[in-house]
C-alpha cells in the first residue's frame, strides 16, 4: 500500500458526521490517530444527533457540529447559505493540516476541500465524486468487506497502523450510576436488553416476535429493558418489558446499559454496534443488510438471518419483509442462550 507523506501536522480533523454505527466504526481510527499523534490537536465533523458519542472523548480536542439538515437547504435558502459559507469559513480558520474523510459522501468531500488543508485524505471508493476533493485517494481493495477493515487501509496508508483495534467511548462514571439510578427497580436480576428500532422499517424485527421473545427472558429468570430514541417507545409498548427506557438513556448513558447488561439482542442499528465493540453477549437480527460489509465487528457467530435469496438486498423498501418476519423468536431465544 502507498504510503502518505503525513509528516507531524499540528491540527488534525475527522470527517463522519452519521450514523451511530458509521461513527462507533470509525473510532479505531481516531485511536490510532491519537497513539501515533499524541500531541496533535484533534477535531471531529459529526451531526448533533450523533455527538453524543464524542462529547468529552478523552482522545478528541474538539467536537464540530454539522447541523446537515439545516446547512444543506443553502441551494434554496438564502439564510442557509449565509450560515453554510460561516461554516466552511471557519472550517477554514483552524487551519488543519490534515483532514480525513471517512463519511465518503459529495457532502463531506467538499466540506474537506472547504477546509484549505494541504492533505486531504478519503478512499478511492467513495461515492458521488468525493474523491475530486481528495488530495490522496487510498485504495480499500474489494468491496465486499467490513466498513472498519477500510477505514484500517486508510490509517495504515497514513503510517497510523493496523492495530490495536481499540474502541474508546466518553462513557464515565456519573453515566453509569445514572443507569444504577434507572435500573434500581430491577433489582439484581440479569439484564436482557433489546433494540427494537432501526431507520429503515426493512430491517426491524417484529414487535410481536421481540414481545415473544421478552416473555422468554422472563421465564428464563432475566428482567427485559427495551432502549432507544425516543420514536421507539411505541414499539415498547408492544413488547411489554419489564422497564421501557427509550428516549430516557444519552449515548453516553446507553453505552453504560450495554455494559451493564447480561446480554442484547438487537436489529441492525447503533446500539448493536456499541455491544459488538464493548464484547458483550449479542444477537444480531440481519435481513436486508450485509453483515459482512456492516455488521458487528470480528463477531460473525452474533449474526442470525433467515436464509433467502433475495437477502442481502440492500432495500429500505420491501412488500413483505419474509427476511424478518421469518426469524423465530425460540430460534432467537437459542442463539441467545448460547451467546451466554
């Protein structure tokens, strides 16, 4: 692999601004960076709604906010491109020496070129034209393979390394006893904790299939948290756990129940990738999306699908939803058992 002449810089910027899980798998990263530049001043882009994740890390010196749903109207709004070119120009005065994209969107390329760093570096891979922005383009090799294992082929051609694949979260002491706080009414049964939420309705599992399988836990001696966003407590309700916390826990806090629970069966979303990342006992539901290209990381035995052949389809959008729907919750309550 080519090498990039890196050097030392002073001022070192991040580019992933979403989702949760895209931004638990570039962690890595970010350790590597802060192991071979340990006096640099690191910054990372990332939307609000995933800052939570990075707010106060121990190996960040600065979080960006990318408001992007705002800042992207500035083609049609006047006042948004006002606050756009803000943006980009004080992108512009902290001077970074360098910038890393591993968003790999048009969006983020141009953002990166907006920087005026000298070396801006993304994955030939990327998509809708990022790489005109690039000043080093690294070859991530073939494309079916996990997102993190690229994002490893940029910090090696950058001189960081392949390893340790570390994952370091900001999640401390007073998150965790914010968690004792919510979950004293259990007392000290074993925690199953389940996702039931997902942004595409392709990749959740049934409520009533999560419901089942909550009963299940119970019978078997644990006591069921259903977590999330807040947009999930509907789903809740469906399942009927023995304590809802969606919409209660910051990513900080949901990190903290992770740690503290005695296993997690999850759809194809961010808290699964925490799990994967902290080690904890995990059932991963797969339907739509690939497990090799984003599932839980070095865990394959996590990962339970119904066999289909139109699976993996890539699909937000599905008539039938069969890859989902076809999972059943004893099978699910099996692969639990033994992840234990």
């Amino acid at each position: 692999m080519t090498s990039i002449p890196v050097g030392n810089p002073r001022r070192i910027l991040l580019i992933k601004p979403s989702a949760i899980g895209d931004v638990v798998h570039a962690l890595p990263v970010l350790s590597l960076l802060r192991r071979r530049h340990p006096d640099a001043e690191i910054s990372w882009l990332v939307t609000p709604a995933c800052a939570g994740l990075l707010e106060h890390h121990p190996l960040l010196d600065h979080v960006i906010f990318f408001e992007r749903q705002r800042l992207g109207q500035g083609y049609r709004s006047p006042g948004a491109l006002r606050e756009l070119r803000r943006f980009t120009r004080s992108l512009r005065e902290r001077e970074f020496d360098l910038v890393i994209d591993l968003q790999g969107l048009f969006r983020s390329g141009w953002l990166s070129w907006k920087t005026g760093a000298k070396l801006r570096v993304g994955l030939a891979s990327a998509r809708e034209g990022a790489p005109l922005f690039y000043t080093h383009r690294v070859q991530a090799g073939e494309r079916e393979r996990h997102a993190i294992e690229k994002y490893l082929d940029a910090a090696e051609a950058l001189g960081l390394g392949r390893g340790p694949v570390e994952f370091v979260f900001n999640t401390t002491d007073v998150h965790r006893h914010a968690v004792r706080e919510k979950l004293a009414s259990l007392g000290e049964k074993p925690i199953a904790a389940l996702f039931p939420g997902a942004n595409w309705l392709t990749k959740r599992w049934p409520v009533k299939h999560f419901a089942t399988l909550a009963e299940k836990f119970r019978a078997a001696g644990f006591a069921t948290v259903v977590a999330g966003a807040g947009g999930d407590s509907q789903l809740a309700e469906g399942i009927r756990p023995d304590l809802n916390l969606c919409g209660r826990t910051t990513l900080p806090e949901t990190t903290a129940l992770l740690e503290r629970s005695a296993l997690v069966v999850a759809n194809d979303t961010g808290p699964m990738h925490i799990a994967a990342a902290l080690g904890r006992p995990l059932v991963t539901l797969f339907g739509p999306t690939s497990e090799i290209r984003t599932g839980p990381y070095a865990r394959p035995l996590t990962v339970l699908r119904a066999e289909m052949p139109c699976a993996p389809c890539l699909s937000r959008r599905c008539s039938h939803v069969s890859c989902m729907k076809w999972l059943d919750p004893a099978e699910v309550f099996i692969a639990a058992r033994n992840a234990l």
